[in-house]
C-alpha cells in the first residue's frame, strides 16, 4: 500500500515522492535531504546580510574617521592666522 504526499498547488517548491512501507527509508533520507538543502540556502542568506551588515560597519568607521580628521584639520587652519 503506497501513499501519497498531499502537496499544495500553491506550493510548487516541493515535489510528490511515494512513501510505502519499503521505501521508508528512501522517503527519510529524501525528506532529510530537503532539510538540509534548505539549511544551506538560508545559511547563504544569512552570510550575505553579514556582509552586507560588515560593508555598512566600514562605511560608518571611515565616515566617523573622516569626520574626526576634518574637524582636526578645521581648528589647525582656524588656529593658524
């Protein structure tokens, strides 16, 4: 007696596999492979925003740094007639 996975058709992302007592197995490692796939995606997502997150942290210490070295040189020129 095989039976099947209901899938959503609004849900394209996953696809029908048959899940009869023999093939167990294969429908456990299959379900453990999406997982995993699924995993690694949101990982590449999660290391784009922290580069993302790590360039506006650089901007931010360069544009402090420069704010910081403006002023300096602005009361060098108002001190020096």
């Amino acid at each position: 007696m095989a039976c099947r996975r209901s899938v959503q058709m609004s849900d394209p992302a996953f696809e029908r596999f048959e899940c009869a007592p023999g093939l167990r197995l294969q429908a456990h490692e299959r379900v453990a492979q999406i997982q995993h796939d699924n995993l690694i995606r949101r990982l590449d997502r999660v290391e784009e925003m922290m580069e993302r997150l790590e360039k506006r942290l650089w901007f931010t210490v360069y544009g402090i740094v420069a704010v910081i070295l403006s002023q300096g040189l602005q009361s060098i020129l108002a001190a020096v007639p």
